[in-house]
C-alpha cells in the first residue's frame, strides 16, 4: 500500500472529523488574526482535545459497526486509523497557527 492510498483511506475513514477539525482549526485562525493574545494558541490545542474526544465518540457511535471491516480486510485497524486522522488534525492545527505566528505575528 503506497503513502497515497493510506492518506487516502484516512481521509475517507475519518472525513467527518477532519471536515469538523477543519472548521475549528479557521475558527482559531480568525480569532488569532483578530489581534487576540499569543496565550490562545495554548488555548486552541486545550480546547482542541476536548473538540476531538466529543467528535470521535460521536463519530463511533453513529457509524455503521460494517463498514470497519472494509478497513481490517485491507490491514488497518480502528486503532491506526484513529491515530492518524488525529495526527493529521492536531498537525494542521499546529502548521496554521505556527504560520498565522510567523507571517502576522
């Protein structure tokens, strides 16, 4: 499997949660632009984690309990997909708001 088809089935996996980090994370970046303290980028990953718990057990509970085993027959586990969706999330959050500090700050 090339990196391609794991970002792709990543993002197919866990796009609801990425969609919904992804309005939170431009949420964040207004806010930053707006000319609030350099202390909300601590604040933005505290409530970050706390956006990601209520999303993921949202997400799990209304998913259709099948549709992971396309997953498991390609050789992923709910575990790995997780982990990467929320590597991915929590990475952008930091990039954009590193970016917001450098270009703006």
């Amino acid at each position: 499997m090339t990196f391609r088809d794991c970002i792709s089935l990543t993002w197919r996996y866990g796009k609801a949660q990425l969609l919904i980090g992804a309005v939170y994370n431009l949420v964040c970046m207004n806010f930053l632009l707006s000319g609030i303290s350099y202390t909300f980028f601590v604040d933005c990953f505290i409530v970050k984690v706390l956006v990601t718990a209520i999303v993921m057990y949202l997400a799990s509970k209304f998913r259709d309990r099948d549709a992971i085993f396309f997953y498991i027959n390609l050789g992923l586990s709910r575990r790995k997909l997780q982990i990467s969706v929320i590597l991915a999330d929590f990475l952008a959050l930091a990039v954009l708001l590193t970016a917001v500090l450098i270009f703006h700050g």
